[in-house]
C-alpha cells in the first residue's frame, strides 16, 4: 500500500503527533537487540489506549498492511524488527498495573508494563513476579509474553509461560478475544500456554494476567572459580545429581568474565577460567541444609575459590555482573550474535568443547555465558561488521552451533525465541508435517498473514535486504 | 462406555494415525479411569492401552519419555528408584492412570501446589492431528522456545484437539522426607483464613488442601536434617489447632489423590477458583448433599455432586465458574458457565478440520 494512505489512515485513528513518520523518529524504532538487521517502517503508531490498539489491527487487517507489536525493543533474535512498509505499533504507553491483588497473588497489567516494575508493586507484600529476563529493568510483559522470556531462575519455577493465567487479545483480523481464568488450574486446552511464546504471530496481548509468587524468605548465592571450563561444567552435573534443587545455576567463561568484570566490578575472581554461580532459596532452615551439602559438592568438584555472597548486597552484585554479561560484551567487540540454544544436561561439556573448536576453526572470539542447570546455552559471537564478509562468518557459525544444539537433542532456542534470526533452521528442528501444523495455526488466527510477518517462519522478505552493514 | 462404540486397539504409532484416518469420529482412551469422560455416540474408542512403555529416561537429564499408554504408577516407580517424582500428584493414579489421560484431562493432584501442574512439567509430545499425521510438538530438553507450545495446548484438550502418542516430562528430585500438619479450626471461615495466611506466606509447603467444615491439611516435604526446624516454624505460624499427622499424612494425601472421599455413583467435577472465592461457593454448595474437597491452595474445587448435576451447574454458572466432570455417570465434559472463546475455537478448526474428534465445547 502507498506509504501516504498508510499514513492518512493511522492519522483517523490517532492524533498526529502519536502517528510517527520522520526518519528520524523512525530510526529508534528500526531496529532491536538483534542490531544486525535493520527495516524501516512506513509509520509507528503510540497507543495510550487498548481500543487504539484494537482500531489498529483492524485498519492494518482491513488494508492488509503488515505490523509489529514492539515493547522496549529488547528481542534478541529480531523478533520485533519492523517489515518495511508496515507499521510498528508501539506498546510501552500502555504501561499499567491494572489490579495487583496480593491475597491471590496475581497482577493484572497491560502489555507495555516493564517485567521489573511487576516485582517492585508486588514487594510491599512479600511477593515477586518470578521470571527475570536480564533485560528485565527495561523489556515489557508484552514482549515476555510473546517470547516466552526465560531468564536465571527457570531452573525451579519455568518460564514465562508458567507464570501467566489469562490473556486478552487482539487477534490479527481484528477479534478481541479472552481465554485462561485467575485461577492457576484450568479445564480445557490450555490456550494461555500456546499463545505464549506464538512471537507475535497471533495478535496482540492488550492485557496480561500474571501469577505472583511469595518472595523466598532465604536466598544462599554460591560463587565458585575453576581453572576450566569443563571443570566447571562437570561441578553442575554433580550439583544437579546431589538432589539439590536450587533457584539458579548459571555459568560465565573467561572472556565474559573479563567483560562483566570491566563492566560492572562484580569483583569476580579476576584468573578463573570459569565461574559456576549457584544460589538456593527457600525457607531458611532449608536452605541452610541444602548449602552445607551444596559447600561440599563444589568443593570436591575441583573448585580453587568458593564464595558466599555475604548479604543482599554482596548478592545483587553477583547477579549483576551476570545479567550485564551481554552488554559488557559489547566492550570487547563493536558487534556480537547472542544464541541460546538448548543441550541437554549431561552434554553440556561436550557442546561447550564443540563451540570452543568452532570459535578457532572460523577464526572469531565465542564468549559463553549460560544457564547451565537448564541446558542453555548463551555463546556470543564476537564480530567486526566493518569487516567485510565478518557478518556472515559469524552467522554461519552461530547456524553450526544451533545445528549442534539439534544435533544432540536439545533445540535451537531455549529462551529468545526463533523470531527472524533463527527461522531457517526451525526446519531442521521440526519436520515439514510439524510446521505445516503450526502454520495452519498461524492462518487461523492471521489469515492476512499480517501479524510479525518474517518472523519464526521464512517469508518473502529477504534477510540480505535487512541487514545493517 | 456405551456399548455401540466400537474399540480399536492400535498397537503403535502409525496403526493410530491409520484409525484416526479411517474413522470420521474417533476418541482415545488411556486406561478409563475418568469415568465420566465417555465416547459420544458412534465414535470409534482409540484405546491407547497398547502404546505404553518409558522410551527414554537418563536420570541424570531429570527427564523422561514414554507413550501415552503408560501408566502413571508405572513411572513414578520408575523414577522412584533414582530418588525423582513428578511433583503434581497425577491423580487416580492408583486406578491406573496413564500419561495421555492425565495430560489430556489436564488433571493435577495435591503436589501442584509447590511448583505447578501438569501444564509446567510436560515438555514435548507427538501427537496425531485431525488429519492422521503425527506432528512432534515442544522437545525433550528442559527449556524451550522453538515454535508453538502445542504440547500445553493439549493439555485438558481431552482428546478433542489430537490424540497424544507420547509425551517429555521434566522431572525433581524426590523430597527424601515428608510430614503433614493438620489445622482444625471450629468452622469454614476460621480455617480458610489458616489457608490464605499460607498461601501468602514465604512458607514452601509441597501442598495445602482445605477440607470442609473446618480442616487444612499441609504437607511440608525436603531434607531430612531440616524437616523439624520447619515443622516447628510451621506449627508456630499456623498456631492453634495445627498438629503434626502420625503417619505422615500418607493416608490423606492418598485419598484426595485417588479422590478415595468420593461416594460410589456420586458425580467428581474440578472447578478452577480462586482462594477468596471459596467462602462464596462454600455457602452455595455447602447446604445441600454435596462434598467438597478444596485443593492447591485454594486453586480447585473437587466438588462430588449425588445425582443429576444441573442444580450444580446452575450455581457454578451463577458465580461465572465452570468445571470438568472428572468421575460419575457420563455427560457434556464441561458444566456451568459456557464457554465463549473464539480463540480456542480458530484452533480446533486449524486442528481438527474434519471434526474427528468430537466437538470443541
């Protein structure tokens, strides 16, 4: 559709100063985490209201002109890159808490409400919202939704999805529909838990129930150094065999080490090759048990320094050396891909041996930092994209460590989602009769095809026209 | 199960997608044990009691495989023996209870209330669509994110969505020891006060049911060394009228498992509600015949109804509930509120567009 009539009809729905069209406005927009790629919407649209959004979907349905829901633009595999000559519908105006009802320990939010401020308007009352993507002081509820967001602490409590009791949506043609209850059981199939994680391609959640949980009333943060990466991967196995169930279980190699070091001053042991993060949590008694047996594990494992976080504040700065690792990244290479795919458990030390053969063979630096107690991996890729042809090695490399994730049985994403980066090769995850499946899921909501377009399935637009470089 | 439907017993994964091609309606069934779940007229009864067996399970991955005939006590034995359970307590497990069912009831027993149902154990499965093709949904790793959750969509589908073949769980490591608390208060509210203090509290209990007129029992579950210290907090906490239970509680937790408190002939349906809810639809149920067993903190009522059901879903439609007729004479899955969805209607149709599989409400 001509760019001025997309335009003149977003200005009946908005006023014109909610309707951006200027380069320059366009710019913050053209682009998320996934920075490699890069599109130009015809307009972003601002939203302050659900029927704003609503009215959007179907003048975009009604025109057949493609858009995308975006939160703060935080989608690590492009899942909220524009299609050009679409439009971008802006959600983080539709920030509210809608209902925080501690005594049943939900919150009712609208989809632009930032994951942390969740956690903050439950604190008063002793409870969190669970899942904490390290992006979570910015990314939305609405992104988390669509992405099935994961983070450190799904070891014992899941995902997002695990954490959601009702939605209600806007479906790509326009119907506004309503599904899951306030109740953590439900009867029926289970439609909160196929919309998350659906990447944007059904519609558009407008607003969001959540599940709170009772915020622990101990937590025991473990850090240990090893003089390996492999040793370190070993010390997770015994851990997990121990009996031990604990809230996180993450690990930082030697360059993410240096990078979140450099950072943030987590004050990690500076000669490590690689650190294991442990923390427990629970009622005191409890995890006072558990950290007596988890000590001794960790120490036979081979660990040459063991500490404990002395308190919150010892805590938060182990944790934030952790979720800066992608960021502080960026300090030690202009460009870097971040993968997340999944191995399983007891594979782990062979897929980060595999990873490190890799990173020599296509000549690029690969910082891992992972969630070591699920399987998921977070190699990032370090690149020069001023480099001619550096781009492209390393998204061949990053293709051979999802081929190696498929390969030993695990999958191609644990936690971002395929969105636009990885869409080749959830082929090779799943067979054609699979896929056929799940796209004729996505034309029953979206049979415009109108809804994230180029996202989680290849489409038409072609990934060479979107790149940066 | 009336006796015009005629049963097929396929014997593995493609003579199932063959009947489902074969037949223009067809319904699966694991081991029967949800008896008011019955075939409707004329459907061909896919009995999965064939398709059984663990097909994969490394302790050490804390997950597992198997095909949806499976019995459930079949594989907690299984993990039992390297010291893992599935922490929600499939029920009527004792009955004999398979995998398929209890992911395609969507049923989930007492243990749901520590780390979640059925819904957030179920990692991956294979399914055959409406269409006789076997579709794998999910994975066997622990995290995912690659593609549709088609493995929680079915979860409660009741077979109406596909039949399930087999089915990835994620799996914990078994608590090496137990105690249950009970709390005795003089009437309803006194003791759903003692539930919904819990319910907000940083206590971690395994679980914590509500038995009317006056009864909350808790089960605290983890390592030995540490059991009593907490037992202790709890009593404190819950103060007077709690006691620890001398046998562990087995016997309770194994009757509201089994649903043991059931009358014989008596229809079971799980109602969904919230914990500040219960008051209400304790004074709506409470004058009549009915029996009540809340669980999960308050997150489902077990209501068991003598006779015809309608006075039942007639209060349940009034309070905007709506329940799953779980064990009883057989009749429509679903009674109370009606469902309005048009989303989960898109997905019957994408999924079933032939209608095999019964309707979708």
């Amino acid at each position: 559709m001509d760019p001025a009539r997309v335009i003149e009809g977003l200005r009946t729905i908005y006023p014109a100063d909610r309707v951006l069209v200027r380069p320059a406005e366009l710019a913050p927009y053209e682009s998320d985490a996934l920075t490699a790629f890069r599109a130009r919407p015809v307009a972003v649209v601002l939203p302050q209201h659900r029927d704003e959004v609503v009215a959007t979907v179907r003048w975009c349905y009604e025109h057949r002109v493609p858009f995308v829901a975006r939160g703060s633009g935080t989608s690590l595999s492009g899942g909220s890159l524009p299609v050009p000559g679409g439009v971008v519908i802006a959600l983080n105006r539709l920030n509210r808490i809608l209902r925080l009802d501690p005594e049943e320990r939900l919150a009712v939010v609208e989809p632009g409400v930032v994951n942390l401020e969740v956690s903050r308007a439950a604190a008063p009352y002793g409870l969190y919202y669970a899942p904490d993507p390290s992006s979570q002081p910015v990314c939305t509820i609405g992104g988390n939704v669509a992405f099935n967001s994961g983070g450190a602490h799904c070891l014992k409590y899941g995902m997002t999805s695990n954490h959601v009791l009702a939605i209600e949506a806007v479906l790509a043609d326009g119907e506004v529909v309503r599904f899951g209850g306030e109740s953590q059981e439900e009867v029926g199939p289970d439609l909160v838990g196929l919309f998350v994680g659906s990447e944007g391609l059904f519609g558009i959640a407008l607003e969001v129930t959540l599940r709170l949980v009772p915020r622990p009333e101990a937590y025991r943060t473990v850090l240990a150094a090893y003089r390996s990466l492999e040793a370190a991967g070993d010390a997770v196995a015994r851990v997990v065999a121990s009996g031990i169930l604990p809230g996180a279980v993450e690990i930082m190699d030697r360059l993410s080490i240096e990078a979140a070091e450099a950072a943030v001053h987590a004050g990690y042991p500076q000669d490590a090759a690689a650190l294991l993060i442990v923390e427990l949590e629970g009622e005191e008694p409890e995890v006072e048990a558990e950290l007596k047996e988890l000590l001794e594990v960790v120490r036979a494992s081979g660990a040459y320094e063991v500490r404990l976080a002395r308190d919150e504040v010892d805590r938060q700065r182990i944790w934030k050396g952790r979720k800066s690792a992608f960021s502080a990244v960026g300090r030690l290479s202009p460009d870097y891909l971040v993968q997340d795919g999944v191995v399983p458990r007891t594979r782990l030390g062979e897929a980060l041996a595999e990873i490190e053969r890799l990173s020599r063979r296509y000549g690029l630096r690969v910082a891992n930092v992972f969630h070591a107690g699920d399987g998921n991996l977070h190699p990032l890729i370090l690149y020069d994209g001023r480099r001619p042809g550096e781009l492209e090695r390393a998204e061949e490399l990053a293709g051979e460590i999802l081929r190696l994730c498929i390969r030993l049985g695990g999958s191609i994403t644990g936690e971002h989602g395929v969105g636009m980066e990885k869409r080749h090769y959830l082929a090779e995850m799943f067979s054609e009769q699979d896929l056929r499946v799940m796209r004729r899921l996505r034309e029953a909501m979206d049979p415009g095809r109108i809804a994230n377009r180029g996202k989680m399935f290849p489409e038409a637009q072609e990934t060479a026209a979107l790149r940066t470089a | 199960m009336s006796v015009a439907n005629p049963v097929l017993r396929p014997a593995d994964v493609a003579s199932l997608q063959e009947a489902v091609r074969e037949h223009p309606s067809v319904w699966p069934r694991g081991a029967g044990t949800k008896t008011a779940l019955q075939p409707p007229e004329g459907a061909v009864v896919l009995d999965l009691s064939q398709l059984r067996g663990v097909v994969d399970y490394d302790p050490q991955e804390f997950t597992f495989t198997a095909l949806a005939g499976t019995p459930v006590r079949e594989v907690e034995e299984l993990l039992g023996r390297h010291g893992q359970y599935l922490p929600f307590d499939p029920p009527l497990c004792g009955a004999g209870a398979t995998l398929g069912g209890t992911l395609a009831s969507g049923l989930s027993g007492p243990g749901r209330y520590r780390y979640g149902g059925v819904r957030d154990f179920v990692l991956g499965v294979r399914f055959v669509d409406g269409e006789g093709q076997l579709v794998r949904a999910g994975g066997k790793v622990v995290k995912n994110a690659a593609g549709f959750d088609l493995a929680k969509l079915l979860v409660g589908s009741l077979g109406r969505l596909g039949v399930v073949a087999e089915l990835s769980f994620k799996v914990f490591p078994a608590p090496r020891a137990r105690r249950t608390i009970r709390v005795d208060r003089s009437d309803f509210e006194g003791v759903w006060e003692v539930l919904r203090a819990l319910y907000t509290s940083p206590f971690d209990p395994e679980a914590a049911d509500l038995v009317p007129p006056g009864t909350v029992w808790v089960r605290v579950a983890g390592r030995p060394e540490s059991l009593a210290a907490r037992v202790r907090r709890l009593l404190d906490f819950l103060s007077h009228g709690a006691q620890v239970v001398e046998d562990d509680g087995a016997r309770v937790w194994e009757e509201a498992r089994e649903f043991r408190w059931v009358p014989s002939g008596w229809t079971l349906v799980k109602v969904p509600v919230t914990p500040r809810r219960l008051p209400e639809l304790e004074r709506e149920l409470g004058r009549g015949d009915s029996r009540r067993w809340y669980s999960a903190g308050g997150n489902v009522a077990w209501v068991a109804w003598p006779g015809d059901v309608s006075p039942l879903a007639a209060v349940l439609d009034r309070l905007g509930l709506r329940g799953l007729r779980v064990l009883g004479p057989p009749g429509p899955p679903f009674v109370g509120r009606p469902e309005l969805d048009g989303f989960g209607r898109r997905v019957k149709q994408a999924l079933d567009p032939l209608g095999r599989f019964g309707p979708y409400a």
